[in-house]
C-alpha cells in the first residue's frame, strides 16, 4: 500500500477521510478500501493505494480486458469502415496509434485491418499475448516507456480508454502522452464521469467508481488539474464532450487535441 499526503491530481495537502468502499465486483465483500476526498480539486480517491501485485487476485488470467481478439472481428470491421469511425474514434488510416493500457490488444487488431499504425502499452502480462499476435505492445507504463525509449518515437492519436483512473500517477501519465505525441496529433481520454447524478448520490456503490480497478474518481474539474499539471498549457486545447448516448452511460469522454498557435483553451459541451 502507497499513502499519499497530497492529492495526486492538483497536490494539495487539504485531503481528507471520507469512507471505506466496497469492491464493486465483489459485493459480498466487506469494505475494505479507505477514500479520502481533495476539497480543492474535488478528486475522490483511493488512499492508500494497493500496488499491482497486492491488486493481482482481482485481475485473473481470463480479464475480459486481455483478450487478443474481438467477437465477431470481421463484422466489427466491415461496420467501422463503413461509419469510418471504430470506438467513437475516425478512422486514421495510414497514420500512428496508440493505445495506452490496451489490454490483450483486442482493439488494435482492428485498427490494424483498418490500416492503421498501431502499438500499445501495458503494464500485464497480457502484453506478451498481444505481441505473439503481432501487435507491437511495450509491458510497463507509460512513465517506463519512455523511461526505456525515450520520447522521440511520436505518434497521431493517443488512445487512453477507461484507464487513466486506474494509474497511480495520473498527471505523470498525461505528461507521458503529451510527450509522445505528434504535431497536430490529439489524445483521446474517456472515463466514468464521477461528478454524474448517479456517482454523486450512489458514492462507491455506482458501477462505474468500480474500486479497485480506479483509484481515481475523475470528471472535469479535476481533469482540467490533471491537464494543466499534465503539460498542456496554452498551447493545447479541451474539449469535454457529454453526448446524449454518453450521458446514458455515465460516461464522459475528453479529447485533448495538441495545437501549437492556440492561446487558450476552450471546454465544449
């Protein structure tokens, strides 16, 4: 177990003991995960935070998440080619992706018949899996990636899908994305939004604070910590977008596109 004194998105010390959540896949479970709360930031999270291994017996072997393939793979490709988009994300064809905390590399064997450039980053062992299937994947994080490999190496689109929250160090992890990307390129986030009617009046017993698989309950106030902390200063722009089918979700995407002339940045709703 890792206690933090500061809030590990803004680093304020005025973090405070909330409550000790239940697992949420485990609800016959007693609770056992202490969350504190940032008053300034308003970040909710788990604290102190269990390490990989200490979290090893709730990611089995057969985690949906590390599966190398997609159900159904030739259809899921014939139908993103035709809406030209796969995941909510247009199609680059031709152009370098990656997928931060890919899992198995299921999603990257799609893109890779869409005729994209992938490669991924996972810190499981489910990225051997992914490379004996051909998919270039680093095992590590983000932070060890470039750590090892530098920052040269840049890529067009970032993808971070429902992970940035289960990272111990999520601003460091931002700054890893920044560092890897490419003029003109955009990262993708999209995370449970925490600050949703359900999460605000459900606390850990919504689905989707899911402890714990996310130590950090993430939604724009924080995010916009997270971004200025993370690097993207005047020369980026935000964009949070609440779509009516994400809404029904709880889910809430953010798209942070690297533009070099901007002068700000502007949130969109």
């Amino acid at each position: 177990m890792q206690k933090y004194t500061n809030c590990p998105v803004c680093s304020s010390k005025n973090i405070s003991y909330q409550y000790m959540a239940g697992t949420a896949r485990k609800p016959k479970e007693p609770p056992k995960w202490p969350v504190d709360r940032c008053a300034d930031c308003s970040l909710v999270f788990v604290n102190p935070r269990p390490t990989w291994d200490e979290l090893s017996d709730y990611y089995p072997s057969g985690w949906q998440c590390y599966n190398t393939y997609v159900s159904d793979e030739e259809d899921v490709v014939k139908e993103a080619k035709e809406l030209n988009e796969y995941r909510h994300i247009p199609i680059p064809v031709g152009k370098r992706l990656l997928d931060v905390g890919c899992g198995g590399g299921s999603f990257l064997q799609v893109f890779k018949k869409l005729g994209v450039e992938v490669a991924g980053i996972e810190p499981s062992s489910s990225a051997a899996a992914a490379r004996e299937c051909g998919i270039d994947v680093f095992t590590g994080t983000v932070e060890e990636y470039i750590a090892k490999n530098g920052s040269d190496e840049k890529f067009d689109v970032i993808l971070c899908s429902h992970v940035l929250g289960a990272t111990p160090f999520p601003v460091e992890t931002l700054d890893g994305m920044r560092q890897l990307l490419a003029p003109n390129g955009y990262i993708w986030v999209a995370v449970p939004n925490a600050d949703s009617e359900y999460g605000r009046k459900l606390g850990w017993r919504w689905h989707s604070t899911d402890y714990p698989y996310i130590f950090d309950q993430l939604h724009s106030k924080n995010l916009g910590f997270s971004r200025r902390k993370g690097g993207f200063g005047n020369s980026a722009k935000l964009y949070l977008l609440f779509a009516r089918v994400a809404d029904l979700f709880d889910l809430f995407v953010a798209a942070i596109s690297l533009v070099c002339t901007a002068q700000s940045y502007q949130l969109t709703y």
